[in-house]
C-alpha cells in the first residue's frame, strides 16, 4: 500500500502524511524542496527490499508548520516523533537536499537509532567559494535549468506542465508557494543553521550520493560533507554521471542500485 496515510501528532497539533510500502528493514525516506506528490518510482524499487516510509514535511502536505518559525531543532524532533508514532526505531534515513540537512540533524542528535545514513546532494552547509544557488529567486524556467542535467528530458518537462483544470493547477500553484515558503525558512538566505558543528555526532555508515552536475548544491560540498562527518564508521561518496539536482529522478536505476549496494551490505 503505497497510498498517502494521515496520522494525528501531539493531540492533533500536525496532521502527518505519510507513504508507506514495503517490508522488512525500515527505511525513511526524507524529500526535499520540491515536497513528494506521488510514491516515485526510486521509492518503488527501495520498497522491494526495505519497508520505506516517506513522510511529508509540514507546509508540503502535512500540517503544523507554522508552529516550527526557523527553528531547526523542532523540525529535527518532530520528525523523530512522526517515527516514534509510527513505531520506526532504528531506520535507514535517506534525505534528499532539505530532507538530507534534516537527515544530517537526526543522525546527529540521535546517533544510535540510525542504521545507515543516505544524504542525496544535502543542503546544510556554506562554502563561500561555492555557493549554493538561490533558486527561491528563480522562475520556473530557470529552476528547470537549474535542477535537471537534461532540461529538455520529459522529467523537466513534467516539472513546468500544470493540471488542465483550473482549480487543479491553482491548487497545484498554492502547495508549490506554501513548499517553497517551508523550505525558505532553512534554507534562505544561508542553509547554514550550525550543522558543520553537528556532522561530528554522526555515527552510522554514511553515503554521499551527488549528480556531477548539480547547479543547486555544487559537487564540491560532497567533499565538505565527508571531511565533517569524523564519527562516522564509514563514509562513502559517490557521484553520478548525468545528473543534476535530483539523481533519484534522473538516474533511478544507478542511485537505487548505489543506495542499495551500500545499505544492504550493512543492514
């Protein structure tokens, strides 16, 4: 069953909706900016050999986000109750971009509940001779440059195309801006909030998979990311040729396969 679930928190002060699909070994799959209106066809792989649970961040489909204001901790902390309530005690977390910085978080203020640790071209960090791009100031033309290695694939074109309803595609409008606005609050104008001072607290095997020519988050940060994960029992990383922003979209086969070569040799 990989329908969207909905599940109360804290007497009803979020209302979560999750996928779930799969048995065996949990794992979590944390998406970033662009949120996760469907079950995708990586997560669909992933789910025929883990047990995958893929939250919705607050503001991307879930409730509750007014109630976090910047503040990363309760981000953090609130994803660690939607596991507790959904019973996940020791997950594989997958992050992808703002899901990867909140992966990062997890890991590091609960070191031991984490089996292995997947970040896919994770925000979080800042070098100032590689900045991240600033795709909030961006159109949708230009975001589609930006994120896919081939913007002419169907994928980015799937990406700019609305529903034919009106209603539909104002809907579709509305939960891209109240995303974006999510998203916003981590990540602009510096999606630094402290977590170089936090990577050292990771422990579980950690893998760092990148597309090679990812204009959002630059392939240099792999680099940064490995040099500050020091507590970790291994850190792997791995770049993607033909890639961009999203190698889970745009190399399904190669990611899923890395993902799963890494994380079924721990598990």
């Amino acid at each position: 069953m990989n329908g969207l679930q909905t599940l109360a928190l804290r007497n009803g002060l979020f209302n979560v909706k999750y996928y779930t699909h799969g048995r065996g070994t949990p794992l979590v799959y944390l998406h970033g900016a662009g949120g996760l209106p469907a079950f995708t066809p990586d997560l669909e792989i992933l789910s025929g050999h883990f047990a995958v649970t893929a939250p919705l961040h607050p503001g991307f489909g879930s409730t509750g986000d007014e109630q976090f204001h910047e503040d990363l901790l309760k981000f953090t902390l609130h994803t660690w109750d939607v596991l507790d309530a959904l019973g996940i005690e020791e997950p594989v977390l997958v992050g992808h971009s703002l899901g990867g910085m909140l992966a990062a978080e997890m890991a590091a203020i609960e070191p031991r509940r984490v089996k292995k640790l997947v970040l896919v071209s994770p925000a979080g960090l800042w070098l100032e001779d590689c900045p991240t791009a600033d795709f909030f100031a961006m159109t949708p033309e230009e975001l589609v440059q930006a994120v896919f290695y081939d913007p002419q694939s169907d994928l980015a074109k799937a990406f700019l195309s609305l529903p034919q309803d009106t209603n539909a595609a104002n809907e579709v409008m509305i939960q891209r801006v109240k995303g974006l606005a999510m998203a916003g609050r981590f990540l602009w104008p510096l999606p630094d909030r402290g977590l170089n001072e936090r990577l050292y607290r990771v422990k579980a095997p950690t893998l760092l998979l990148w597309g090679e020519a990812d204009k959002i988050i630059p392939v240099q940060y792999a680099r940064a990311f490995q040099q500050l994960l020091t507590g970790s029992a291994e850190v792997k990383v791995q770049v993607l040729p033909r890639a961009g922003h999203m190698p889970l979209l745009e190399q399904t086969q190669p990611a899923t396969k890395a993902i799963l070569e890494f994380c079924l040799e721990w598990v």
